[in-house]
C-alpha cells in the first residue's frame, strides 16, 4: 500500500501580466465563464510550474525531490500542502501531512511557545487534549523549556527552528514535507532531527525533502526523483540519480524559462547560476563560517569577447549590495566559461537571499554593450551552524540583512590617543 | 533520549488505534456542504484568527483601552450633535442621543464587519501561502474585532439609558424578554457583513479597487439606512423600496428590540432575511469556488 500516489499532476498560472489585467477584462471573462478557470482564456500565456508528475511512494521512505530552480519542487510541495490547488492530475494519500517549509509559517511571534503549539494543533487537526499532553515532549526535543511563556519574537532562529521541527514531529505525521530547512541549523540539532527522521521513518513515516545539498540528500533519503521543466526526469536510487544530475546541471542550460531577463544573445549564454562551496561542491544553503561562491557558467560564441560581470544580492527584497567585477574580463576564444564570486564567510546572516545576476559583454572591436541579466538566479538560506544561544533581545525580523564580523580593538587607553 | 521509554509506548499503541484516513487533492472543487463539515474540523482555529485580529488592532497604541471607546464614541457624539441639536431629525420620541446611538451601533458593526472581510484574504497572506486551513476562516475570523467595538457601543447603550433613567426617570430601553431580538439583529448584520465580504474578498485580491469604492458605497448605504432618521420618516410609498436594502429590516430590529417604539418591523424584515440568506449561500459558493484562483495570485 504505497503512503501516496501521485498521478499526472500539474499546475498552471497564467502569465498575464497583473497591470495589464483592467477590471473591464477581468469582468468580461468572469462574464463569459463565471467560476471557469484562467486555463481558457489567454493560452498562449501559460506557464506550467508542473506538468503531468506521476510517482508513488511507500511508507517509510525518505524521498529526495531534485531539481534546478523552477523545476516544480516548491509547486509539488505547495500542492502537496493544499496551499494551492493542482490544475491536472490528482493526489492520494493516507494519514497526517505535515510541512516544515519556511522557518516559523504558521507561527505566531507575538504568542509563547506553548500557544503556538496549541494553533499548530488546531491547524493540523490535532484535539486539544492531544496537543496539551504533547507540549512537554515538544518542548523538552526543542530544548526550549525555559522559554515556553516568552512570546516567540525573542526567540532566536535556531529556536524557533528547533521548535518548528519539533511541533511537526510529534503531531504522529504520517507525511513530512520538508526544504532546505531541514538541512541547516546547528550541527547537533541537525543530527537529532535526522536521527528522528529515521526513526519514524522506521515506523512509516513518509518525508519529501527538497534540497539543492546533495550531500544532505545522500546522507538521509533512500529515493530520489528529479525534476526538471516540471516533469519527473529520472526517480531511483539517491546515488544514481544525483550522479546524473550533477553531471547534466553542468553540461545543459537549466535556467527556467519562468525567470525574467535576457539570459542569451547573439554571441554569448548563461547556462547556470549555482552556489557552490569552496571544493566546488553545490550547495542548498550557506553556512555562514564558510566562504561559499556565486557560480555562473557562460557560454560564448564568438571569440574575442569583453565580459564584465556584477551579481546583487538582496533579502526580502532589499537590495543589499552590488558587486561588479572591478575588471573586465577577455574572453579570447568562444568556448564555456565559468565566473565565480566569492562571498566570504562571516557575512550573511540568517536571511534567505536572492541574488541576480549580469553579464555585459563587449567585443573587442565595437562600444555597444550587450548585457545578460537574470533575475533571481539563485535564492538561498544562509544559516549559522554554531549553536543558537539564549534568545537574542530583539525581534528577529531585526536581525539585521547582513552580519559582518567586524574586528574590535577594545585597549587600555595609552593616554596620548591613537 | 530520557523520555524514550514511556513515550515510545505511548506513540506505539496510539499508532495501531489511529485510523490514517485516506485523502484526495483535486482540481475538482470541494462542494459547499463538504467545505462546511471541513470548516467544522477547523473552528478551533477560528478562536486563534479572532484573537490574532483583536491584538493587531489595539497592540502598540498607548493608549489602546481608549481608542477603544473613542474610536467609535467620538464619531457618535458630533453625528447626534449636527443631526439631532442642528437639524432636528425626528426620532420617535427617544432622546436623539440613544437614538442615533443605538442606530450606529448595529450599522457600524455591520460597516466594520465588510471591509475587515473585505480585507480578510489580503491580511492572511503570510498564512495562507504556507499552510492550510479552510480559507473561509480568513473573512468569519476578520469580523471579531468589530464586535469587540459593538459589545462596547452596546455597554455605552446601558450607561446613556441609566443617565437618562437618572435624569427623566425613564431609560427610553425596553425591559423584557423581546430584548433578545437585538443579539438576532446582530447576528444578522454579522451575517450580512459576511455575505458581502465572501465577494468582496476575492476581488479585492485581483482589484484594489474594491477597497477604496468600498468605502463610497457604504457611505450611501448609511444613508440609505434609517440609522440618521426613522423608518417612520420614510414616505408610505418608498417603504417597500427602503426594505429592499437589507440593512434596514436589521437596523429596525435592533432598535425596535432595543428602545421598543413602533411596530415590530415585520414588513422591512421578510425581505431582508430573505436577501441576507441569498447573498449568504451564493456568496460562499462563489468564495469556495474562486478563492484558489485568488489565493494563486495573492
């Protein structure tokens, strides 16, 4: 009896632009097809996030979903949630689903610990009389005891975190859908929540985790499907599958038509944004005691080419910085290149951050310039991975968008002033 | 773990008495009597929504406990003070004051309840792209604060009655059971607020527009509502076109309930009931059937 059978599931948007969408428009179609979808009208601007997945999964099994941006894995995970509904196909599937898919949804900061156990069960379906006798054990597994009365916007986000996860596991989910999310944190509670994870799976848990870290993927899931345009590319076994990935994520043009800007012109093509470690491996999140480097691939046709390259980094959609390569680059002969910017360690802080990305080129003998950009080439986590402390004083929105190490001098004063 | 013993009985045996019920995603739309059992599922969740509401209004204002009777006291005071000292509106012999008071009591819970609903799916937003939970919770949860504010008119109700108990030697409130029709015209104008809500809530998501006309429209509804005047003042022949509004077989209940002047407004109230229902179950069959598609664009 497989925990959940997935079959032909799909999800479409339409693209059309929301400005250009007058109340006139809208009222016309809602006119010609009162309650009709948007899947009718304006075909030629669909967009489908996920197409005609089928797979089925046993309990017990810990499933790595895979896949570059905007291959579906969120969609899938979105539908799977019932945050949105699926335009084809259908799901089945038996027992609990609990997701664990942004750090603190379905918290509320201004309500203690203890509340927001007592929503989550609410939300989940869980009687209050289950919840109440649950509390001790959640607490005590987030290890956050102490702090179970103070209201959750003191808590630190390896806190709420650690608290996140542990309200989810302990509702006897039968289903887990996870992120990133699951991967960082500090180190301890990272090998807790896997070990838990195990363990339930022991007694037929079934988890979904979508990662872009391949080790966490080979390290906890015994299966692993691969999107890519929204299809199922390639499901089996985890060592098999990521081994195919990462040799094709190199080798083919992966950026989804669903992101904005010029991605290729007449002589020259981004073919991949990655994050990537120092040994060059592809990471899902940042550590933030680590350097960590913005990979980009570019391939070029015509030789003698100039290339400057500049990257944004925002969060929450503050643009943080810019950095342009203080050089422009010649690019000889066309070929595959790779551009890589270090962001050095002891810079980020626990943000998730998107960064986009541009490449002006030149050729040697013209002025005009012909820039490539992409928008939201890449978005990641960045977490610490030393152990959160005491909650921090401040709400954790204020955390600040960046968390530089700064070097102190803190010394006796020589009398005569530096 | 120290806990590892009792606790892994305890999941042990619960795990071979829960039945893991089976479920289905679907494109096909969910009908309104299964949405209405699921929302049942799902009311504890309401209470957490409702208090979410109350909080946001009157946290971090300093001086919370007196917005909260000024906000709908002040608007109250210089509205009888033009219409009643200025221009003399007739109020069936009841003190102005109480009049106009208890007339905008019920409209404001009623004007209060539509644009909270109004702005329901908006509001959630956080919630509701991350998890799930009925959607019509969103608009019957945004309507708890304004009744917070009605609960505090009907406490400034009793006081003015007491004041003019003190001065006249007489309340101008009615004494006896039929009071308890006032909570039935307060649930109807909830049930109204609601009923426009469930539509405006989905197209305020594709049109800011409905926020700011809003706010237009239901400045002529008051005016359309015997809240300012008497029904009585009404002209014989405009009545029945009066009681095509259904704000004013509720504003009538609720006073005639309250101050017991006149006659019960059987005649206003037929149609209103009647328009109420209807705008009620096709407004929630239009919210359960587009609130995916607005939710996709939130």
């Amino acid at each position: 009896m497989d925990s959940l059978v997935v079959e032909g599931l799909g999800k479409c948007y339409s693209l059309a632009g929301e400005s250009e969408q007058t109340v006139q428009r809208s009222l016309w179609q809602r006119l010609r097809s009162p309650f009709g979808g948007r899947a009718n009208v304006e075909k030629g601007r669909d967009f489908w996030a996920l197409r005609d997945a089928s797979f089925r999964v046993e309990p017990g099994t810990v499933l790595g979903v895979i896949g570059p941006n905007g291959a579906g894995k969120s969609t899938l995970l979105q539908i799977l949630a019932r945050v949105i509904t699926p335009t084809t196909g259908r799901v089945v599937g038996q027992g609990r689903v609990v997701s664990l898919l942004e750090l603190g949804a379905g918290f509320d900061p201004d309500l203690s610990a203890r509340e927001n156990i007592l929503m989550n069960a609410a939300i989940l379906g869980v009687t209050r009389s289950e919840a109440q006798r649950r509390i001790p054990e959640i607490l005590a597994f987030a290890e956050v005891e102490q702090f179970e009365a103070s209201p959750l916007k003191h808590y630190s986000s390896g806190m709420y975190l650690r608290l996140a996860f542990s309200v989810v596991i302990n509702m006897n989910p039968r289903i887990l859908l996870a992120d990133e999310i699951l991967a960082v944190g500090d180190a301890a509670f990272q090998e807790r929540c896997q070990q838990k994870v195990a363990e339930l799976a022991r007694e037929g848990l079934t988890v979904l985790f979508v990662s872009h870290d391949m080790d966490a993927i080979l390290r906890i899931c015994n299966r692993v499907i691969w999107l890519h345009s929204g299809k199922v590319r390639r499901e089996g076994d985890p060592e098999e599958v990521v081994d195919d990935y990462q040799n094709a994520i190199w080798s083919q043009h992966d950026i989804a038509s669903s992101e904005r800007g010029r991605r290729s012109n007449r002589f020259a093509e981004i073919l991949a944004v990655r994050l990537v470690s120092a040994t060059g491996k592809d990471l899902g999140g940042a550590p933030s005691s680590e350097d960590v480097f913005v990979k980009v691939r570019i391939r070029t046709t015509k030789s003698k080419l100039l290339l400057r390259c500049a990257m944004d980094l925002s969060t929450k959609g503050q643009l943080i910085f810019r950095a342009t390569d203080e050089h422009v680059r010649e690019l000889p002969e066309a070929g595959d290149y790779e551009a890589l910017a270090k962001i050095p360690r002891n810079l980020l802080a626990e943000q998730p951050y998107v960064v986009n990305i541009s490449c002006t080129f030149r050729r040697a003998d013209e002025t005009k310039e012909y820039p490539l950009v992409i928008y939201n080439a890449l978005s990641f986590l960045a977490y610490a991975t030393q152990a959160a402390g005491a909650p921090s004083s401040g709400r954790l929105q204020r955390l600040g968008f960046i968390a530089p190490q700064l070097e102190w001098i803190v010394q006796k004063e020589a009398g005569i002033g530096v | 773990m120290a806990s590892s013993g009792p606790d892994g009985v305890v999941s042990a045996t619960g795990a071979r008495q829960i039945r893991h019920e089976k479920w289905t995603i679907e494109p096909v739309r969910v009908g309104l009597l299964a949405r209405a059992r699921e929302f049942w599922r799902y009311r504890r969740i309401l209470w957490f929504f409702a208090s979410r509401r109350i909080k946001e209004r009157y946290e971090s204002t300093t001086l919370g406990m007196f917005w909260l009777f000024a906000r709908p006291l002040l608007p109250i005071v210089l509205s009888s003070a033009i219409f009643g000292l200025m221009l003399g509106i007739k109020s069936d012999g009841v003190p102005y004051f109480l009049f106009f008071l208890t007339g905008s009591s019920c409209w404001r819970l009623f004007e209060r309840s539509v644009i909270a609903a109004t702005r329901s799916l908006e509001q959630s937003r956080g919630l509701i792209k991350k998890v799930y939970f009925p959607r019509l919770v969103a608009p019957i949860a945004s309507v708890a604060p304004s009744f917070i504010e009605f609960a505090i008119m009907v406490g400034l109700t009793l006081v003015v009655g007491g004041f003019y108990y003190y001065r006249d030697g007489d309340s101008h409130l009615r004494l006896g059971f039929l009071v308890l029709l006032a909570p039935v015209a307060a649930g109807l104008a909830i049930l109204l607020a609601l009923a426009v809500g469930f539509w405006t809530s989905v197209f305020q998501v594709r049109h800011r527009d409905v926020q700011l006309s809003l706010r237009y429209v239901l400045q002529f509804w008051l005016y359309a509502t015997p809240v300012i005047y008497a029904h009585t003042a009404i002209p014989e022949r405009f009545r029945f076109l009066a009681s095509l509004n259904p704000m004013t077989g509720v504003v009538e209940l609720y006073k005639w309930s309250l101050l017991g002047v006149g006659d019960f407004p059987g005649r206003a109230l037929v149609p209103s009931i009647a328009i109420t229902l209807t705008i009620f179950v096709t407004g929630a069959a239009f919210f359960n059937r587009a609130e995916s598609a607005a939710v996709d664009r939130l």
